[in-house]
C-alpha cells in the first residue's frame, strides 16, 4: 500500500472526472432544457460535495493518532472472501460504496462489519446481495 492517501487519490480522482467531464457536460444538456440532465446534474454536484467532505474527513483523521490494533474508517483493508483472491478496499466516510474505486462506506453493511475489527476475524455480512464471510488479512491506515 503507498504512502500517500489512497483515500485522498481515489477521491480525488473521481472529483477530478466530477468537475472536469461530468459536471460540464451535464450543465450544457440541462441548459438545454433537457430534465433528465437536470436531475443527473443535480446528483453529480452532490456527490462532488460528498467527496469533499470525505477528503477533508480523511486528511483530519490522518492528522490524530492511529490504532494499530483495530480497524477506523480511513484504513485500507485486505479482505479475503473464501473461494476468490484476496482484495484491498478503503473504508471511507458517507461517500457510498463503490466497488468499482474499491470504497467501502462506513454506513454500508461490509464496512459497518469492518469497524474495530481486527487482523485475522472473520466477518460474516448480510448484504443486499446475500450472505458474505471475509476474514481480514490486513489493514494498514490509508497514507
């Protein structure tokens, strides 16, 4: 895992797509009386400010002490889920789930599970998607 915020760039990343592809796009089709660019445009413009707040969250966390022994939002987690190859995610705040970034929300049931868990547990989930069990491999505080 690299030194520099994972969480940082992951967001960062996203916010970059946000204001630089999205968000125009969206605005130009919704000038144009288009609606359903309207609503998606509204959607994209709250979910640039979700990640912001989820920046600032991350770099304050990063700033106080770190438990070495237990899982906090912010830490990068390494999960193994029985019959696939082990997987790294970031526990982040209130942005939501985005398997696809490899983000897991602390408010979403696998990361709910995660939280002040630590190395070695195994973690049984009921998820939308059905029951899931994951033993943590893992984690190291997101730099």
């Amino acid at each position: 895992m690299t030194r520099r915020g994972t969480i940082e760039r992951s967001l960062e990343k996203r916010l970059l797509q946000l204001e630089s592809e999205q968000i125009p796009r969206l605005e130009e089709a919704a000038s144009a009386d288009d609606h359903a660019a309207a609503a998606l445009l509204g959607s994209a413009r709250r979910e640039r400010g979700e990640i912001l707040e989820a920046v600032e969250r991350a770099r304050a966390a990063h700033r106080g002490p770190w438990d070495e022994e237990r899982i906090e939002v912010g830490d990068t987690v390494e999960l193994l889920e029985e019959g696939q190859a082990a997987a790294r995610y970031v526990l982040v705040w209130e942005t939501g789930s985005r398997v696809s970034d490899a983000w897991i929300s602390h408010r979403s049931p696998v990361g709910r599970s995660l939280v002040g868990r630590r190395r070695g547990d195994v973690v049984v989930v009921d998820a939308p998607g059905g029951r899931m069990s994951f033993r943590i491999v893992d984690f190291l505080r997101s730099r």
